[in-house]
C-alpha cells in the first residue's frame, strides 16, 4: 500500500510542478507587480518600489477606465450571445444526417484554425470603408446609399469588432454543443414523439435540459476567453476611433507594453482576473447545486 501511494504521489508530482511553474508563479508575480512601481528603470536599477494600491487607484481614476469597463461588458455579452446562438442552430442542423455532412463541419473550424492576427487583418480587408467587400455588396444590393465606417465610426467600431469576435467563437461554441447533442439518446426524442413532443417542444423538454451542463461550461469558458481578448481588438482597431473599442485587456496591455508602466498593467490584469473568477465560482456553485439536487 505504502508503495501505491508513492507511485500515485510520483504521478502528480510532475503535473503539480508545471501547474506551479507555468500558472502559480506568474500570477504571484503579477499580484506583486500590481503593488509595486514597476517600470521600465526596473529592467536596469532592478529596484521597484513598493507603493501599495497607488496603480489600482491611478488605473481606475483614468477618465479611459469607465469607458473601457463598459466596452469590455458589451463586448463580453454581444460575443457570447452571438457565438452561442448561432453555435446553437448550426448544432441542431448537423445533428441531423444528410450529404456532406462532415465536410460541412469541417469547413466551420477554418476560423478557429486561423491565427487571430491573420484572421484579424483579413476582416479589417472586408471591413475596409471604400473598397471593402462588405460596403461593396451592400451597396450592390441597395441596402445603402453611403459607405459605412465600420472601423472608423465610434458609433459602429464596437459592433464590428463584436461581428468579427461572433465570426471567430463560432466553432468552438459549435464543436462543444454538437459533441453535447450527440450524448443525448435517440430513444428520448422517440418517447417524447409519442406524447406530442415535437419540433420546438422536443427541445424546450428534452434536448435543452439535457445539454444544460454542456451549456453551462461552454458559457463559462466562452466569458472567460472573451473578457482577456485582445488579438481581435489590436489588429482591428488598436483600440480607436475615440476609444470607442478601448477594453480592459487592451488597456493593461496598452499600458504595460506601449507605455512600459507594468505595475499598472499588472493592476489591470488582475482585475480582469478577479473578473473571471467571479464567473467561475458562480459556475461551480451553480453546478454544485444541480448535483446536489
């Protein structure tokens, strides 16, 4: 027995180690940082002082802050809705067997197989104000008379952002809740048949209670990677116009790699992190319950 729990210490002793290493020391580094005037002297005097929450209160006092708060909420909830519904529909319509099926599926991947700067600079090209192939064929079909600046607009750059963030979240939203209804067994849908359950009512009943939990942690890790974003953002907009799609995660970066003021792009990085870890203890919690129930 002794040697049994040795060999089973020896096997989480590897993984336990890269956890500590690649997760739990940069993030006691950036907690550090966050209290600390870390700049770019630091790299050359190696001094960096301590200075309690003077980064937390600098970050938050900035007029960009409120703005970029906002941004990151709207830009968190209009990508979630957008990627889980459309994931959501095309689920339901693979379900189903016909021709080409998996080729089908297989061609919904390319955008998450892309790297986000490339996908990123090819929707700035279709999204570009006068020869865009967007504004091109909406103009070819009359729906408008002018161009619209969809990157250039304070009052549209978020939308855009949102539409190409939706584009890109697509299959993975996709991938979980096919991979979902594909656990779900065929005899369900028979018996509910024969009670009357069909079409809108065979998912109200059946289908959506039984991919709740599938649901629930595509949501949550659907928050968790849109709230830290920032690839999308940079290549299309860098933030503008009027910072209009300023978010947090592009102003800790902004911050630390562009003004070279760390310790206030560490506070923010935090903040999204307290962020995140909000959304993931209501998860577990919400979890726990249904299986306590």
């Amino acid at each position: 027995m002794r040697k049994e729990a040795i060999a089973k210490v020896l096997f989480v002793v590897p993984a336990a180690l890269a956890i500590v290493f690649l997760f739990g020391y940069p993030v006691v580094k950036n907690a550090v940082m966050s209290f600390q005037d870390y700049g770019l002297r630091t790299f050359f005097t190696g001094r960096a002082d301590w200075i309690g929450l003077d980064n937390y209160v600098t970050v938050m006092n900035e007029n960009v802050f409120g703005k970029a708060v906002l941004n990151t909420a709207l830009f968190t909830v209009g990508s979630i809705v957008g990627q889980f519904v459309i994931g959501m529909l095309l689920a339901l319509f693979f379900k189903k067997n016909f021709p080409l099926n998996g080729v089908l599926r297989a061609l919904f991947l390319l955008p998450w197989l892309l790297p986000l700067i490339v996908g990123s600079a090819a929707w700035r090209a279709i999204l570009e104000q006068d020869s865009g192939i967007v504004n091109v064929m909406l103009r070819n079909l009359g729906i408008i008379d002018t161009p619209i600046p969809w990157l250039t607009s304070p009052d549209v750059a978020l939308i855009a952002v949102i539409l190409v963030n939706i584009w890109l979240g697509i299959p993975f939203n996709l991938t979980l809740l096919y991979s979902g209804l594909q656990d779900i067994p065929d005899e369900l849908y028979e018996a509910g048949a024969l009670d009357g359950a069909n079409g809108w009512k065979a998912f109200w009943y059946i289908t959506w209670p039984q991919l709740r939990a599938v649901v629930s942690i595509t949501l949550m890790l659907g928050v968790i990677y849109t709230l830290k974003v920032l690839d999308i953002i940079l290549g299309l907009t860098k933030g503008g116009p009027a910072d209009a799609t300023q978010t947090i995660a592009l102003q800790s970066y902004q911050h630390s790699f562009v003004q070279f003021k760390f310790g206030q792009g560490a506070a923010l990085s935090n903040i999204l992190i307290v962020i995140s870890l909000v959304f993931a203890v209501v998860y577990l919690r919400v979890n726990r319950r249904r299986i306590d129930e």
